[in-house]
C-alpha cells in the first residue's frame, strides 16, 4: 500500500511542477492555440494551473502527512 502512496505522490508532485512550468510560459507571454488555430484564453487558462496547483500542493501535503502516520 506505500508503494501505491508514494507513485501516487510522485505523479502529484510531477503534475505540479508541469503547471508550474507552465504557468512560467504564461506570465513569460506564450500563447497557446487549440488544434484548430483559435487562441486559448491565457487569462482563464492561468487561472486554471494555479488552481491546479493549489489542488496538487493540498492533495501532496495529505498524501505525505498520511505517509507519517
């Protein structure tokens, strides 16, 4: 069951820093277009990765504490 615990913590942890890095790519000015060439709202899609990683930084602080225990 820690096996699980830890693989499901390292994806987390992973999922974070891919926002993360994303997010850096959004506030350096890229812009991102679905595949058919209309432009993603950058304002809304920032929005969404820091919300993302406020969720991974919740769900990595209960898998470590859980890990504790």
């Amino acid at each position: 069951m820690a096996l699980d615990k830890d693989s499901e913590l390292e994806r987390f942890k992973a999922t974070r820093v891919t926002a993360l890095y994303r997010l850096d790519l959004i506030e350096k000015g890229a812009q991102l277009t679905y595949e058919d060439g209309t432009p993603v709202d950058m304002a809304s899609e920032k929005q969404r990765l820091k919300d993302q990683v406020v969720d991974m930084d919740r769900r990595i602080a209960r898998l470590e504490a859980a890990g504790e225990a």
